[in-house]
C-alpha cells in the first residue's frame, strides 16, 4: 500500500469518527447502494455492531436502518475479517464455546445452573456473561477482551469482591459488572467496587 494510499484511509477514519451516528448511517447506505456490501471498511462494519463502544455510549435500542443492513450481511464473515480470525477459531453457540482452538464467541453466555466447576473462555466474546456462583467454581478464566457486561450470581458477594480485586476479570471491558448488593458491607474492598465506574450494585 503506497503512502497516499495510506493518509487517504486515516483522513476517511477521521471523517467517519466525526460524523454523527445518522450521518454514518446514510454514508454506509449510499456507499452500499453505489459499490456493494462488500466495500464497506473496518471503521464502518466496527460501527455497524458496536465493537469497541463503551457501556456508557452503547445504543440502548439499535437503529433499523443498522439492523436492515446486518440482516443482509454474514456475520461469521465480517467477524473474521474484524478480528482477523479463521472461521474453526470463532464460536457462535454456547456449544461450541467450549471446542480447542476458540478464540472468539459472538451472543450471551449463560452458566447459571451448569453445575460446572470450571470454566475456560475464550480471549474475546462479544455478548453478556452470566456466571454460576463463583464459589463452586475450582477453575475460572474470563476473556481478556469482553464486549458486554457480566452478570454476578446473588450468592457471590464476599467471594465476588476476592476474584476482581485478585483481578479475575477482563482486562479489556467496554461493558457493566452486575454485583448484589452488598447491603451494610463498607469494607475497603467494597468501597473501592463502588467507586469503579463499571459496576453496579443490583438492589
């Protein structure tokens, strides 16, 4: 890729980054429209799904427009071209989650009543994660990448609050902690929970 090429790519992720949501929108529509589904850039599928959006500036309820779009692409491949991945290294159903050689799940992980005592992730999922109570569990590795929030069982409040100061959880978190109230617990640790930007403490 000549130099040209390379400052023209960084000015349009400078535009793109500037444009309102619905100025994306009708960009990606038009560009579409004029030279196919397939032309559409990084910036502008990253867009389009919400990756790397913080919790704070996710959309609550997603725009047609933007599911009209979707519908009409392949999911598995635009996260292999995202993510650059081979199609035997991402997950699409709590099935196969588990398989050798995954390294990326896409949709909510649920493991409330699993009975499993231990659980290996993934380095990147996108989607929720409801965990079993973290006390039955002898083995946990969380993704190092999560694009969602993670949902503490309501039995796990002292041991909840030993496995994130132990730093179980992602480095990597765009998402919302769901811990239960802790109620009267004022300790240091519980205090410095919440304080965290990214946790909630669920009434």
């Amino acid at each position: 890729m000549n130099e040209g090429k390379i400052i023209d790519l960084a000015a349009f992720r400078r535009r793109f980054e500037e444009m309102t949501a619905d100025e994306r929108i009708k960009h990606i529509e038009k560009k579409i429209l004029e030279h196919g589904s397939n032309s559409l850039s990084l910036a502008e599928l990253k867009f389009l799904y919400g990756f790397g959006v913080h919790a704070d500036n996710r959309r609550t309820e997603v725009d047609p427009r933007i599911t009209t779009i979707l519908e009409k692409r392949n999911l598995e491949n635009d996260l292999e071209y995202v993510f650059e991945l081979d199609p035997n290294e991402i997950s699409l159903s709590n099935k196969d989650i588990f398989k050798e050689g995954i390294k990326l799940h896409y949709g909510n992980v649920e493991f409330a009543g699993s009975g499993l005592s231990k659980i290996i992730l993934p380095d990147t999922i996108i989607g929720d994660i409801s965990l079993p109570s973290l006390a039955e569990i002898k083995e946990l590795k969380l993704p190092k990448e999560l694009i969602g929030d993670i949902y503490v069982h309501p039995n796990d409040k002292v041991e909840m609050v030993k496995r994130f100061m132990a730093g179980d959880f992602p480095e990597d978190h765009t998402g919302f902690i769901y811990i239960p109230n802790l109620g009267l617990d004022v300790s240091e640790e519980v205090v410095m929970l919440q304080k965290h930007p990214n946790i909630v403490f669920k009434h």
